[in-house]
C-alpha cells in the first residue's frame, strides 16, 4: 500500500503516468549517463511487453508497473531467450546471458525504487535468478602501455582525473562525486564515495601525491580567473576535484570522452573512425581492471586488492578480475615439483 506522503500511481489508458514513473526513477538513479540509457531501453520494453496486445491476449490492457506479478516478472525473462521479439529493436538476435542480466538488473533497480518510495509492496524480481553469462577477460593494459597513456601532453583537468583513474581503480561516478576534504594530504589517503552511499578509503600512491598538489595549485589559479569556479571552492559541499569552468562538477561522460582522447593520441587500442572521429577501446573501467590485473599479476593477495576496487566480495574480484597472465600460469604450473 503507497505511503500516504506519496500519491498513488492513476494510470492513463495510453501507459503515460507508467513512462513518466520510469521517466522518475532514471531521473533519480545516481548513476552514469550510459547506465540510464540501458535503463531506458529495458524498462521502456518491458512496459511495451506488458501492454502487447499479441503477448497477453488475456490480460486486459494497460498493466501498471506497480501491479507486476513475479509471474510476469518470470514470463518477461523468459521471453527476452526468444529469437522473436516484436517489441525489441533487435528482434530475431537471441539475447546473451550478460543482456538478459543486464535486464533483470534494470528492473530489480526499478522495484528497489517503487519500494522506497511506498508505491509497491513487494519487488515481483526478487525469486528470479540472475542469468548466467560466460565472464571473459575485458581489455587491460600492459605496464608500458599504461606509461604511455600517463605521459600524454595534454590540459591538467585532463592528466590529473587520468591518474586519479590509474592509481586509485575508482569508478567515473566516484571521480565526479570527489572533493577536496576527501583528500587527505596529511595521511596521504582519499576517500572514495561509491554506489548507495558506500565509502572506502585508498592510499595515495607517490606518483599520484605530487599530481594532486600540482592539480590544487592549478585550481586555486582557476578560481582566481572564473567566478565560478570561486564560488564552488568557497563551499566544501560543492569543492570537487574535477571542477568545470562553471563550477559544475565533471560529468562521467566527460571522463570517458577525455580519456578516450587521451588513448588515441597514445595510439592505445584505436577503432575505426566513426562520423570522422577516432575512438579507442580504453575506458575508465579498462584502467580499474588494469589496476587489479597489473597487483595480482606481480602477486598481490586477492583479498587486498579486492578491498582496494570496493568490492563486497572477493568472488567478485576472482571472478571478473582474476585472470592470471601466461608467465604467471606458467609459473604457478612448474612450482608443481613431484
């Protein structure tokens, strides 16, 4: 029952209140702006599965997102095994385990939200079982190359959120979310504030300390020039590290972009231009794997580096980061002395 401090949800005939929650929710999520594409696209096919006519011949039309079954939420994930799917743009392409993860995870995010907010009682998700995909190794760079992508001239904004990235494996949304009394210089030590409030502190590598105090001398410059950028130092709430000249702090996809600049100009990983650009396969997430793979790979404990990324588990860390490099394997195989 919804929570009398939040109205409940009157659906129109045509589903508009039930886009315009989904609409709420990825206005609220604190999350990249490439994750609420995914949520967009999700729960906007799982709404217009809801109301096919075709699909549900017996369901009278519309249903609310706030009225889903767990026999619908089951009967959805099933669906997304089939080839035919009218209400996909990608019809006729069986969806990997990894999608249909990628799926269940938009909806249980959906639900999760309804629950805090009182419009629902129950998430219709919670029984199902995540997908299982193949987990492969996602590009990480070699020592050298990472050198490379370091040492590229480039604006300060630029070169200090690359070693932030380098020497910290923090996520783009942690990056963005960082501010000043964060840091502390004193301790050599930076706290991080990840997914649903969650924090961790990281120490400050030597290489990564001098960048930070050349990076706040450049600000304290900035501030001087741009009124902005004054007015967001002069208040710790609004003190981030990577300030733009509004005094906004940089977004996750300004990070990517930067980042992706970077490593075409290293010459790191390139594609083939797209409308006349050139993109690289290197992300922000390709130096966090890059950071666990280069420690565990030079024999590092799993657990420690496990605590560094801020991970739960250190399944997670095994599972996904783990992979042992060929000298490595090679090496763990002749230590087998019978």
């Amino acid at each position: 029952m919804a929570h009398a401090t939040y109205p409940p949800v009157h659906d129109h005939p045509d589903g508009d209140s039930c886009r315009a929650l989904i609409a709420e929710f990825i206005a609220q999520a604190d999350v990249s702006q490439h994750t609420k594409v995914k949520y967009r696209a999700h729960l906007n096919e799982f709404h217009a599965w809801l109301n096919h006519a075709e699909l549900h011949p017996d369901t009278p039309a519309p249903t609310r997102l706030v009225d889903v079954t767990a026999m619908q939420a089951h009967r959805f994930m099933a669906y997304l095994r089939q080839l035919d799917r009218p209400t996909s743009p990608t019809s006729g392409v069986a969806l990997a385990g990894g999608t249909r993860k990628n799926y269940l995870a938009s909806l249980r995010s959906l639900y999760g939200f309804l629950l805090d907010v009182g419009l629902v009682d129950i998430d219709p998700t919670s029984r199902i079982r995540r997908p299982a995909s193949a987990v492969t190794q996602g590009l990480h760079l070699s020592p050298e190359e990472l050198r490379r992508l370091l040492d590229v001239r480039s604006s300060p904004r630029s070169r200090i959120q690359t070693y932030l990235l380098a020497y910290t494996a923090a996520r783009s949304g942690e990056l963005r979310r960082l501010r000043w009394h964060d840091i502390d210089f004193v301790q050599r030590s930076i706290r991080l504030h990840g997914k649903r409030d969650k924090t961790r502190v990281v120490a400050i590598h030597p290489r990564l300390m001098s960048e930070l105090r050349r990076w706040f001398l450049h600000q304290e410059a900035e501030s001087e020039r741009h009124e902005a950028v004054r007015i967001a130092r002069a208040n710790p709430d609004t003190d981030y590290v990577l300030l733009t000249r509004s005094g906004k702090p940089l977004s996750a996809t300004s990070i990517y972009k930067q980042l992706n600049r970077r490593a075409v100009a290293a010459g790191l990983h390139v594609l083939e231009p797209a409308h006349g650009e050139c993109r690289s396969r290197v992300s922000p997430h390709a130096l966090r794997r890059t950071f666990a793979t280069l420690l565990l790979n030079d024999g590092q404990p799993l657990d420690a580096v496990a605590d560094i990324l801020g991970h739960a588990s250190v399944d997670t860390t095994r599972r996904h980061y783990a992979f042992a490099s060929s000298a490595r394997q090679r090496a763990t195989v002749e230590a087998f002395n019978v």
